[in-house]
C-alpha cells in the first residue's frame, strides 16, 4: 500500500471530504504512475480521482465497527514516535 494513504476509518470526527480526496488522489497517482498526467490524460485522470472518492466516502460510511473511534492526535503522536524509532530522529 502506498505509505502516504492514510487509515480513514473509525476517527472521530469522520474523515473529511478533503481527506478522502487526498486519498484518492495518491491512489489513482500510484497505479497510473504519473504524480500531473499529461494535458491529454487530464481529464481521464481528474474522473478517475472523483470516483475513487465517491467509491470511499461509501466505503467508509458503509463500515461498521464495535470498536471505540480513534483520535487523530493520539493516532498522530503514536506514527510520529513510530517514525522517530523506525529513522532515529
């Protein structure tokens, strides 16, 4: 998995729409290669990110857990300790 997607599901507040486009995004740049399509892919490219978004956002209001929401700073200060171990900063 691309290391830049991040885990949407189960945060309180909910993923925001900006979150999940940023998702789609590093997605559709992963599996065409290309981080600015070309002028002639650009529309093709644009759709592609638009209906992964659309296929997220639905995945992630379908999903159903018995597990307590999780909190973006703990979740943001435990990746950091994570990356801080992992590259000795």
């Amino acid at each position: 998995m691309c290391r830049n997607i991040r885990v949407l599901h189960n945060f309180e507040p909910p993923a925001t729409s900006d979150e999940v486009h940023a998702a789609a995004l590093q997605y559709v740049r992963k599996v065409s290669g290309a981080t600015k399509p070309s002028v002639v892919n650009a529309e093709a490219f644009d759709q592609a990110v638009e209906e992964v978004a659309a296929a997220t956002r639905k995945l992630l209001d379908s999903l159903v857990t018995a597990a307590p929401p999780k909190d973006r700073e703990i979740e943001a200060a435990k990746a950091k300790a994570r990356a801080a171990e992992r590259y000795g900063t």
